[in-house]
C-alpha cells in the first residue's frame, strides 16, 4: 500500500524527500512501539533498520524496552533461587 502526503514546503528545510519518508517512518515506529500497538521487533521493521538500532532511537528517546515491574522482577528472582537451591 502506497500512501501519499502533501507537506509544507517547510519540511525540506529539515532534508530531501528521502530523509524525510524515513524520519516519519522512525517517529512513526516509536509512537505506535510507545502505545504498545507493536512489538519490538515489528518497530525495528517498519523503521527500516535492524532492532538493536531501533532499541538506541527507543532509548535516545526515553521509551523503556524492557517493560518488567518490580513485582514481576521479584518473582523471577524467586523462581530463580528456587531453581538453583
């Protein structure tokens, strides 16, 4: 599915049509991985780059990819010891 978008001619302040598709792609990406819409690994593809590239654009915008409260660390941490006992 192709989709098109009229811009302001402001955009192309901020770079050529290239660098602009793939800046709305990534922004895109982290607000649909930030409302919990996809995975991580479904984000890393529809921003065009590797998951471990799109986890430092999460991290370098203050979005956790490990989402784990401190309950359920604990109960790791017990199922851990009692698997090591």
């Amino acid at each position: 599915m192709k989709l098109t978008i009229i811009l302001p001619e402001t955009y192309y302040k901020f770079g050529d049509s290239l660098q602009i598709e793939k800046e709305f792609k990534l922004n895109n990406a982290l607000m649909l991985y930030k409302q919990g819409k996809i995975s991580l690994s479904m984000g890393s593809e529809l921003a065009e780059t590797d998951i471990y590239s799109f986890m430092q654009f999460c991290k370098d915008n203050l979005i956790p990819v490990i989402d784990t409260s401190a309950t359920e660390l604990e109960e790791e941490l017990t199922n851990y010891k009692s698997l090591i006992k």
